[in-house]
C-alpha cells in the first residue's frame, strides 16, 4: 500500500488485542462497530464461502451476521443495535460509514470465547469479504451521576 492511499482496519492488531486486554474491563461490554462496505464482495481470501454470483458487500456482511449470531448469542451476547450510516452530524465532512452495530456481550471472556469459537471462524470470511474500513470500539457501561434526573442550574 503506498502512503497515499488511505488505511484501512479489518483485523486487529495484536497491539490493539494487548491493550484491549490490559484494560481490565469487567462486567458486561459493548462494542462499536462502524463499517464501510465493498461495492462488490472480495472472495478471494476465502474462496470456499463464495457464492455463485458476485454479491454486494452489503450482501455479504449480512451472511455473516446471519452465520454469526447462533454463536455470539451461544456466549451471552447478542446485537443491540444495527443501523444504517450517513453523514455525520459532527464528525469528518468526507467520512462515512455505511452501518452502524452495537454489539453486547456479557464479559470479556464470553467475548473471547466467541471469537476464538472454530465454528464461528468458519464463516468469518464473509466479513472479510465485504468490508472496505471498519472501527470496533470496546466500550465498559459507567454509572450516570447521583441525581442525573434533576435539572442543572
């Protein structure tokens, strides 16, 4: 990739995986998922999951969260939210992001266990497929301030 091409995260890094365990993040977590899309899903990688005809990277990353959920329910997570993206409201003018996904799972290690499940790895293609850029932003619930309800002054 030449330096003026922009980057892109699919995978992460095994520095992003050190410093997201060093968190120390207890109880339940939630994981931001922003993605952007391949006009046309890229099979190559994983030429096995490929379908017959070529399919949008929308397409596929639906494959892949109808091949997902079985597992990430089977650890205690599921999907709370999945939206579709646009503009920002504030943000970057020239960045998007085609959807938007929060994801819940109820710890770390139920994570863990989900991601390193050879059956949900199996279908992890079709995310690879159909993503152009993505972010995942592990996020641990925090306690709304005492009182959070009554009126500022």
């Amino acid at each position: 990739m030449s330096r003026s091409e922009p980057l892109s995260y699919i995978e992460p890094t095994l520095e992003a995986g050190r410093l997201f365990m060093q968190r120390g993040l207890t109880g339940p977590i939630a994981i931001l998922n922003l993605l952007r899309f391949k006009d046309t899903a890229d099979y190559s990688a994983h030429p096995e999951l490929a379908p017959a005809m070529p399919i949008s990277g929308a397409e596929a990353f639906d494959r892949y969260v109808r091949h997902t959920l079985p597992y990430l329910r089977e650890t205690g997570g599921d999907v709370l939210f999945l939206g579709a993206g646009g503009p920002f409201l504030i943000g970057p003018a020239d960045e998007r992001w085609d959807m938007a996904m929060l994801v819940r799972q109820a710890s770390v290690a139920s994570f863990l266990s989900f991601a390193g499940n050879e059956r949900y790895l199996a279908g992890l293609g079709h995310r690879v497929a159909a993503i152009e850029d993505s972010r995942l932003l592990p996020l641990s619930e925090m306690s709304l301030p005492l009182n959070s309800n009554e009126p500022r002054s």
